[in-house]
C-alpha cells in the first residue's frame, strides 16, 4: 500500500477524486500526460486497496463507469 502513496500518478488522481467522481476519459483528461494504461492500472491498483472505488451509472445513455475516492471509514447506519 505504501507503494500506491509514492506511485507517480497515485497522488495527481486521488487529488481529481477529491472533489467529485469523475467518468474515466474526463479524469483522464484531468491529468495531462497520463496514457490509458497507466491511468487504468493506477485505478484498478487503487481500487484493490480500498483507497478507490468504481461506481456503475445505469441512469447514463450507455454503460459508463465513474471512479471516487474511497471514504476513509464506511457512513453509519445510524446517520
């Protein structure tokens, strides 16, 4: 896991993750110089440690997958 923190593009998607989920091509652009299979090994990476986490959108026109950052401890069931 601590290789992921020190990975090149680790800390630059986290960074675009932070304010909202973003479908793969729009972070893909977010982050100039990026090649799709860096961009795809770093999220799948990512996702396998928690630390990210794939979203389906079924409401969308065809299939799109979008990523978030991965909450740091699960909501309450109480909230």
């Amino acid at each position: 896991m601590l290789g992921h923190l020190a990975g090149r593009w680790t800390s630059l998607i986290r960074t675009a993750l932070l304010v909202e989920p973003l479908l793969y091509h729009a972070l893909r652009r977010a982050i100039t110089g990026i090649s799709d299979k860096s961009l795809a090994a770093t999220l799948r990476s990512l996702q396998h440690d928690g630390l990210s986490r794939a979203e389906d959108r079924p409401w969308t026109t065809g299939p799109r997958t979008s990523a978030r950052r991965a909450r740091s401890k699960p909501p309450s069931p109480f909230a």
